[in-house]
C-alpha cells in the first residue's frame, strides 16, 4: 500500500492540530491580510480501525467499544508525555 495514504490514515486516526493559512490580496497582488488559525481534528475510531486492519495489527477484532476505551488510554499516555516534555 502507497506510503502517503498509510500515513494519512494514521494522522485521521489519532486526530490532531492543523494550520490553517488564510490570505486576502490587494489589486496589485499586494497582501492585505493574513489569518493563521489552529483547527482541532478528533481521533477517528473508525480510521483507526482501518488503520490496523490495513497494516496487520493484532487488534483487528476489537469492537468499536474496545478500540474507543484503547483510543482514550493512548490519548491519556500521548498528553502525559506531552506534559513532560
């Protein structure tokens, strides 16, 4: 499978931060404006499932229920190790 679609899976599946860039221009290509927001995406279960489906994982079989209390334990650690840092 394309290395790029993999990782763009894996990204939708723990959710994160993005950048976005929003610029407004004058009549002479002149910038007049230019807006940077953050946007937060929430992990996506059922990315994730496909996730681990598409690259052999162990967790395959869980249920929704399963991979959702997995999702949170993993979130949990991912802010613990933020905080630390």
């Amino acid at each position: 499978m394309d290395e790029k679609i993999l990782d763009a899976l894996y990204r939708k599946a723990v959710g994160g931060s993005v950048s976005e860039v929003s610029e407004e221009y004058g009549a002479q290509d002149e910038l007049l404006r230019r807006k940077v927001t953050q946007k937060y995406y929430p992990p996506d279960v059922a990315a994730l499932k496909a996730y681990v489906e598409l690259t052999g994982g162990g967790i395959a079989e869980m249920s929704d229920e399963e991979l959702e209390r997995e999702k949170r334990r993993l979130m949990k650690e991912m802010s613990c190790a933020a905080e630390q840092k």
